[in-house]
C-alpha cells in the first residue's frame, strides 16, 4: 500500500498518550476507525486499511466505543447472530479492559 508522509506536532502525541515509533501506525488506525464511524467504510474495510485482522480491528473499535455508534452487524430478526456478536465485543472489552 502507498503512504504518505505527514507532520504531527509533539505535542498531539503526548497528549494522545502515542509512542513517535507508533504514530504512523497509530493514526492509521485512528482514521481508519472515524472512516467506520462515519460509515465511509464498512468494518471489513477499516480493518483492510489498517493491515489488521477483522478480529483485532473490533477489539481497537471496542476500546474506543466505536461497536455502540452504529450497528454495526445488521442482523435479520429472528436470528441469535446479533447475541454472539454483543458477547463477543464484551468479551474483547473486558479483555483489553484487564491489560
């Protein structure tokens, strides 16, 4: 994938609480998740973007409450799909929540 190079003052990395040797990947990630939140893209494509796994994209969504702006998984009623989906995200919660 093409890049390109931007300038970010220091002190919107500190204040982002962002490692220098993270932030090329960090915003990435953080456009990538407004995009979703805007529904510009869909959460498949966010995670593509960000050369992550879905899996590993909406446990970070999760992180930053991006699963509960939309719905994010439309699920046809009279399915228990959406279920799996809430335990999931939770899961994914609690688990980042503990580390």
């Amino acid at each position: 994938m093409n890049g390109v190079q931007i300038t970010v003052p220091a002190e919107l990395l500190e204040a982002a609480v962002v490692n220098p040797a993270d932030a090329s990947r960090e915003s990435a990630r953080l456009l990538a998740l407004e995009l979703f939140r805007e529904n510009k893209v869909s959460l498949g494509r966010a995670a593509e973007l960000c050369d992550m796994p879905i899996e590993a994209f909406m446990v970070f969504a999760g992180k930053h409450e991006a699963a509960h702006d939309r719905n994010v998984f439309p699920v046809p009623r009279g399915t228990h799909s959406g279920l799996a989906v809430i335990v999931f995200l939770r899961a994914a919660r609690a688990l980042t929540d503990a580390t």
